[in-house]
C-alpha cells in the first residue's frame, strides 16, 4: 500500500562525516527503528531548500521531509505490504 500523507513526525538522528543520518521515528504513537538510508536528496522550495530521506525499518518504507530552517519533520509517504 502507498499513501501521501504530510503528517509531522519525531526523529532521531545521528551526525556522522558531515552528514544527517535518521536512526528511528515517531508516528501515530508508534516508533520505528531505521534499518535502512536508501536515499538522500535535496530540493528547492522557491528559496528554502529541504533535504528527503527515503528510509526502512526492513517492513516499512518511509519518505521523511526535513525542513532545516524550522527543524521541522514531516512523514511525506509510507510504503507497507499491507
């Protein structure tokens, strides 16, 4: 199943060689451990730019949105099996 969703999020992170790595989240009352950094990317929105994180809990595939300006997380799409 996947859905597009836009719902703000808890992360924690690791800081390692310069870069933001997810570690685990916190949606719907619920905490996933990230297994998996499959993708990281940047993007402009007009003049801010964002970074996404395609990641894994090894069940689960999740697009994370961090809008560093604000330090702000959002859960952007889920992938399941079910």
């Amino acid at each position: 199943m996947h859905e597009l969703l836009n719902d703000p999020i808890d992360v924690i992170v690791s800081f390692k060689d310069n870069r933001i790595l997810p570690c685990s989240l916190r949606w719907n009352e619920q905490n996933y451990v990230i297994k998996t950094v499959n993708l990281v990317q940047s993007s402009r929105e007009g003049r801010k730019r964002v970074f996404y994180f395609s990641v894994s809990d090894l069940n689960n595939y999740f697009k994370l949105k961090l809008d560093p300006e604000f330090l702000e997380w959002r859960l952007v799409e889920l992938y399941t099996d079910g």
